[in-house]
C-alpha cells in the first residue's frame, strides 16, 4: 500500500499508529494530512492561516482551522496522540511553540517534525529562518522534550527522500547540505 507514496511521507507513515488522533499544523494542501485520514483512519484537525488551504482540507473531509498557530492553539483544549509539524517550524517562533504544544499531547503523545536543515536554504531569500540543529536540541530539551530520535534525509525532486537514515548526531557538513532533519519527541 504504502509505496505508491514519496519516500518523504513514510518518515510520518511509519511513526503514526492507526486510528490516532493527529493535529498538523501548517497542513498546507493537507497531501500528508488526507493519506493519514483515508488510510490509516486517523482524526485529522489541521491548521493553517490560508483560507484556501483550509477550505481545500475541509473538502476532503479533514477539520481545519483557520488562523495564526500560535493564536489558535491557546483555545484548543483537546489532547492528540501526534502532533505533526512538517515543514513548518522555520515560520513559527521555536523558542514559544513546543511549550504550547505540550498541553496538547496525551501521556503517551508524540510530535513528529520535520524541517529543513539550516544551511540547505544558502539560495533561499524568502526569510525561511535558520536553525542550527544544536540550537533546535537545546529547545526541546528546555521545553521539556526528550529526543526520541532524529535523522538526515536528503530529497531527489518533489518529496523523494532517498536517504532516511537515523544517526545519532546530524552532521553539519557539506554531505548534507539540501537535506532536511526528522525528530521525533516525546514530552519528559
Ligand atoms: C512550507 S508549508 C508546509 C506545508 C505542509 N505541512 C507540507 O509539509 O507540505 C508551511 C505551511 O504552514 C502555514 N503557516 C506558516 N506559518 C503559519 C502560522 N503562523 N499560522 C498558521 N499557518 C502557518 C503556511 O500557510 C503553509 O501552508
């Protein structure tokens, strides 16, 4: 079944059992969002701040708010199982947003991100801003998360992850350079 998907969504696919409870944020044309709906039977809510986005997600049978993450998510008093953040995290301020979220999770809840790594975006000058995976490290940890794992994908065109391996420590060198990190946390 699942290999008919890019590599890239597998990173998620594999870390969501069936019929979880998943919140995204920034789902964006919600792709990830309605395979994990239809195929896994989860309970989707996403969020995102462009209306298209949403009513595209509501369409397709997902619950979708509209608005800025870090507004909505004081008013949101539901618990999920997961929490996906793929892609996101470089427009949200990081320092803030895990210890919104970790009210949200239930005991035994985890979240699943996934971003660029810092200097893969030299050619970038649309703001995307920059995070030293030390510094995404020291967060979590601050914020009461325990790295479960990361890793180092690279991607061949559009979501093609074709190295998903999990080392303990994600270089910072030149053979990663256009990859991106997966981390998957779990609150302490
Ligand atoms: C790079 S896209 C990633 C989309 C999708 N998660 C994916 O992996 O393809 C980031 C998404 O987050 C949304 N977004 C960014 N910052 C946001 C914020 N502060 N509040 C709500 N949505 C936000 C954008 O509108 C966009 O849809």
């Amino acid at each position: 079944m699942l290999d008919k998907y890019p590599n890239f969504f597998l990173l998620f696919f594999d870390n969501i059992p069936y019929g979880s409870s998943v919140f995204s944020l920034g789902m964006g044309t919600s792709s990830l969002e309605v395979r994990l709906f239809r195929d896994l039977a989860c309970q989707v809510k996403g969020i995102d701040f462009v209306k298209f986005n949403v009513e595209w997600a509501r369409q397709r049978g997902l619950t979708a708010i509209e608005g800025n993450i870090h507004d909505e998510l004081d008013r949101i008093t539901e618990k999920f199982d997961i929490i996906v953040m793929s892609e996101v995290l470089g427009d949200l301020d990081a320092y803030a947003i895990f210890e919104q979220l970790r009210p949200l999770l239930k005991s035994e809840g985890k979240i699943l991100l996934s971003t660029y790594l810092p200097h893969s975006h030299s050619r970038d000058e649309t703001g995307y801003e920059r995070r030293w995976t030390s510094s995404l490290n020291r967060i979590l940890i601050a914020a009461g998360f325990a790295i479960v794992r990361k890793g180092v994908y690279k991607t061949a065109g559009e979501r093609q992850a074709t190295f998903l391996a999990f080392p303990q420590e994600v270089p910072n060198n030149e053979d990663v350079l256009d990859g991106y990190v997966f981390y998957e946390i779990r609150p302490t």
